[in-house]
C-alpha cells in the first residue's frame, strides 16, 4: 500500500562546487651576467725597422634593446515485465487479452544522478616565454663579431663605374612584371580559399577586439526536447487510484497508487493504461497548474492495456496525436509522466528501439508494442511517448524486469479508434472476426510447405487448462464467410499482414459492423472473401 505522495514535484538539485582559483604565474625570469677579463700582452723588443702605426679597434655603444612587454594570457577554461503505471496501483489486471482474435494472439492487451557540472581553471600558464627576458633584465651588449670591419688607413674607395642602361632596363621590367603576376595570382588564391575573408563578429564583442570565448553550438535535438517539454508538459496529468475504500471500517486502510494520463481532448477527456485505473472505487486527476479533478472511467478497452478516464472541465491544454505507422527505428523519443508517483512532471528522451514487440505480463500477452531506452519507471504508465514533434506515438504500459533501458509503450494508433469513439458518446468496441491464428515467419512458412512467408496462419491449439480450441469460434464472423482452418490470411482491405502490421493491428482501423475484404491464400491459391466485423468480446 502507498500513501499519497507528499514530496514537492521535481528534484532540487544540489549546489554546485566552486571553481577552483587559478595559480599566480611567476613574478619574472632572470638570466646570469658574465664577468669580463683583461688580458696582458709582452713588449716586444725594439726593431730597426720602420714602425708601423696600429689601428685600434672602434668602441662603438650597443644599441638599446628593445624588450616587449609580456602579454597577458587568459586562463583556460576546462570544460518479468513488469507494468510500469502505478505504483501499487489498486488492483491487478485480471483481463487476459490472448494472442490471437480469438484466443491466444490478440495484437495488444493489457499489459545518473550527476550533479551540476562545475566549470574548473586548468593551471594558468607562464606569463612569460621560457627565453623572453624580463624588464629587469639587464641590456646584452652587442658582440664585436657583428660590428663592420674599419677600412684601412690610406685606402680610398674607388667610385663605381656608372653601366648603361640598354640592356639593364629591360631586365627590371621582365622582373617588376613578374612580381606583378605573381602578386596578383597569390592574392586570388587566398580570396578563393577565404582566407582573407573578415572573420564574423560575436554579439556582444565590439569591432576590432578580439576574444578568446567560443561561439555555442545549438543542438537541434536537445532543442526539440526543450520545446516538446514546454508545450506538451501541461497536457499531463497524474491520476491518484484509491480501491477498497471502507470509510465506515476504521481499521481498514484503502490502498492508493499514482500513474499518468494525457489529455487528448480540451473537454477533458484522458487517455491512460487500464491497470492505472481497474478497480479503483475514486479517481483524482491532477494537472500540472496544481488544479484537481474527480475523475470518472469512461470505458475500458477490451484489446488493449487502456483506458478512457472523463473529468468536468473545459479549455483543457491537448497533446496532438502522431501517426505509429510511420515512426523509424532509431529516431528520438520522449516519455513524459510521474515515475515513482512523485516527480511528476517528469522529462525523459532516449530512441525508439524497435517495433513489433511481444512480452508476457501477469494477466496475458501484449503483442506489437513500441520498445524504447527512453526511462520509464512505475509511475509513468499511461503518460505519452512523443516524437521530437511533440505528437503522441504511443502510451507507456511496461518495462523489462531484471533490465534497464528496455520500456515498451503501446502505439497510439491502436488507441485512437476507442479515443474517438469515446469523445463521440459511443460505447467502447473493438471489431472482432472470431479466429485464432499465428504470425507466419520464414522458418514456420516452410514447415508448412506455403508459397508465402507473410500473414495470419489460421490454426487451433491449446488453452491454459490443455481444453482444445479451434482455429475458427462457431458462429462468429469468420465462420460464418466461411473462413477454414489452415487459411492463410495475407492482406484486409488491401493492407498486407506482416510481422510489423499484425492481423489485430489492421483489424483496430475499422468499427465493428463494417464489412472488410480478406485476402486469404488456401491450397495455394489466393480469393477474397467477405467478412462482417463482430465486436470483440471483453473476457477475451
């Protein structure tokens, strides 16, 4: 038994851990000045001979060096399946939807906390290369290598002959063109690279400043999740179940459980699982605005693990519905709900992992479900599964025990035909031919020897208590168009059946009452027949 939940909606998140101060850089570099020596040379002994006057080297001053000033550098920043509705709901799903038409295979039935990243300085580097001086550095005199040699004493400098200029003046013309083209075929090719092109300005940064911030990236998909989260958030609600109320018996408490539900139509109308809701003796819907309503149930689907739950109001906040026909493997999905019955509200997004699923839950078999990564958690049955358009693709029913990352919901096209007979005042009914069948494969095609490997092999078998049972129910619809045992059926009203369009899939897109056209294959020859759609009974 669970108690109503009183945590306030949504996780605080926690504080995030300061940033670290960058390290000082060090103050200056140093580098050691040498000693100079002096050296001692010998007279030499007096000559008769003509003494040459010696020239002494000129001391020139070095010129002042010229030392840049250290630039400033900015530091860096571093950078069993189990129903997944409520949590204990009220009651157990006591509906066993079989794997048939008829009997063992309907299409459906019922059914790291990681805190805020902190942004960090890495160490900040030295202000100073490792050989650039510092402004204390002392001035290195110029060594004497690099000084021009003084001409000697009494040489005069013969003037340069002055040539003609015949053949001259044609060669610098040659070269000055070819500077010229030259010129001129480099800067094309730099305008043709970009390389010239002005860089485009950040908002915010004034012209000619430069900047070390990086332009953001926006990511489409993580847009499409914020914006689906916006305006479908409001269209979910949480749905409060209390069963086995006994207001007169003190000692008796009523058990209570919370799942999800969406609303489709303004008039309030709310598409939710069936295991939310069965057996409840109150219902209490709950918006997102905090407001509360009396819930009542409308109806209950006889093929599927859903629900039609009706409160007084108007003006309601709607999801729009997608099309599960057309969804692809691997393409974004969200699911939106209350897991654990407290965070409602809740915003979660992974990829449509596959289609056509099967699993077996406490009550029977669901079949053709949607199988997603995106995080379900008790809870969240009956809250939507969204495209990245923000349109319902299918409602959250279960997830795999003993797995993470495995959720299935069922395709809401399955669910809008009882979503419109429900707003149009009409009684919930699912259309039925009274066959049991098994979905053919390639393997099973060729242990029967059949020409085709796709559709609805019709066959009998066994029930739960070893009972026989046939393939065609006596006097339903498809005995009565004469529908045999071993038919195989391979298209209604042209639409083929296959693995991903199960003959249940199909059926769910017509009203009972209505005749359909079956294609069948028998004795490996393929003709249509007739049939008149029954109503589906509910204890199937």
């Amino acid at each position: 038994m669970n108690e109503r939940p009183t945590e306030p909606y949504g996780r605080p998140s926690g504080p995030g851990e300061p940033s670290e101060s960058p390290p000082a850089a060090s103050d200056h570099l140093t580098s050691p000045a040498g000693d100079a020596g002096g050296a001692t040379s010998t007279p030499a002994e007096p000559s008769s001979a003509v003494p040459t006057p010696s020239v002494e080297p000129v001391q020139t001053e070095p010129p002042p060096s010229s030392v840049t000033p250290p630039s400033l550098v900015e530091p860096t920043r571093s950078e069993p399946a189990v129903l997944a509705a409520s949590s204990d709901g009220p009651a157990p799903v006591s509906d066993a939807v079989q794997v048939s038409d008829a009997g063992p295979a309907s299409d459906a039935g019922p059914a790291s906390d990681a805190g805020p990243a902190t942004a960090a300085f890495s160490p900040t580097p030295d202000r100073f290369d490792r050989d650039r001086v510092t402004w204390e550095t002392p001035v290195q005199p110029t060594p004497e290598a690099w000084l021009e040699p003084v001409p000697a004493v009494g040489v005069k400098p013969v003037p340069a002959r002055r040539t003609g200029g015949g053949v001259l003046r044609p060669v610098l013309a040659a070269s000055l063109l070819s500077a010229v083209l030259a010129s001129g075929a480099t800067y094309g090719l730099l305008r043709a690279s970009g390389a010239l092109d002005s860089p485009t300005p950040v908002a915010g940064i004034p012209a000619g400043q430069t900047t070390s911030l990086t332009t953001p990236v926006t990511i489409d998909e993580s847009s499409a999740i914020v914006d689906v989260a916006a305006r479908v958030s409001p269209a979910v609600v949480r749905i409060f179940s209390t069963a086995n109320a006994n207001l007169s018996d003190p000692n008796t408490i009523p058990s209570e459980g919370v799942g999800s539900g969406v609303i489709y139509d303004p008039n309030g109308w709310i598409l939710t699982n069936r295991h939310v809701v069965a057996g409840s003796d109150k219902l209490v819907v709950q918006l997102k605005d905090g407001r509360e309503f009396t819930g009542t149930i409308y109806g209950i689907d006889t093929l599927t693990d859903l629900a039609i739950v009706k409160i007084e109001a108007t003006g309601l906040p709607t999801a729009s519905l997608g099309d599960s026909s057309k969804l692809k493997v691997g393409q974004t999905a969200i699911a939106i709900g209350s897991p654990l019955g407290t965070y409602s509200s809740t915003v979660t997004s992974g990829i449509l992992s596959a289609t056509g699923r099967s699993i077996d839950v406490d009550g029977g078999t669901i079949n053709n479900l949607l199988q997603t990564d995106t995080a379900i958690n008790p809870g969240n049955s009956g809250g939507p599964l969204l495209d990245a358009g923000g349109n319902v693709i299918g409602i959250n029913t279960a997830i795999a025990a003993n797995a993470n990352g495995i959720g299935f919901a069922i395709p809401i096209n399955i669910a809008r035909p009882i979503m419109e007979q429900a707003v149009a005042g009409e009684k919930l009914a699912r259309p039925y031919i009274g066959i049991r069948y098994e979905m053919l494969t390639d393997k099973r095609a060729k242990e029967l020897s059949l020409s085709v490997a796709d559709g609805a092999y019709v066959a009998g078998g066994q029930s739960a208590s070893g009972a026989t049972q046939p393939g065609v129910v006596p006097n339903e619809p498809a005995d009565k168009a004469g529908i045999r045992e071993g038919d195989v059926i391979v298209a209604i009203e042209g639409q083929p059946i296959d693995t991903e369009h199960p003959l249940n899939s199909v059926l769910t897109q017509f009203a009972p009452g209505r005749a359909v056209t079956l294609s069948v294959l028998r004795d490996g020859q393929k003709t249509d027949i007739k049939v008149t759609l029954g109503v589906r009974p509910a204890d199937l």
